[in-house]
C-alpha cells in the first residue's frame, strides 16, 4: 500500500469539485504565490481579518477578561 503525498490527495479532490470550487481554489492559489493583494480584495470576505486583532495584553489578559465578559469576579 502507498501513501498518496498532499499534492496527489489534492489532485483527487479536484476531480470531485464544480467549477465555482475550483474557481475559488484557483484565487486562492493566486494568492499564495505573490506578496500583494489582489484587485479585487475585499476585507469584509477575508475570514483572517479580525482572526488577530485584539488589546495588545490580549494573551496576558485572557483569563481575566473571560471572567469580564460572563460577570465572575475575581476572588480577593
């Protein structure tokens, strides 16, 4: 038995999806190969914008602004 590689797996997958799919898999790959947005980016579509943003002491903070959120205080 072989071990199919990433690239083989995606190829296979292809073959199962409609052309709006490869269609946008097609951007996508667009996407990766170059350092610039492309022309017809829009923020409001793009699922990462927002994915980090955030109070700088976000991570610090997590806990404590949890117990913020749902009214728990702090034990003294």
């Amino acid at each position: 038995m072989t071990i199919a590689t990433p690239r083989e797996r995606l190829i296979r997958r292809l073959f199962d999806m409609t052309d709006d799919q490869i269609i946008t898999l097609e951007a996508y790959a667009d996407a990766l190969g170059s350092d610039q947005l492309p022309s017809d980016y829009d923020p409001e579509h793009d699922p990462l914008v927002g994915l980090l943003s955030g109070p700088p002491d976000l991570s610090t903070r997590a806990k404590e602004i949890l117990r913020e959120e749902f009214g728990v205080r702090k034990k003294d």
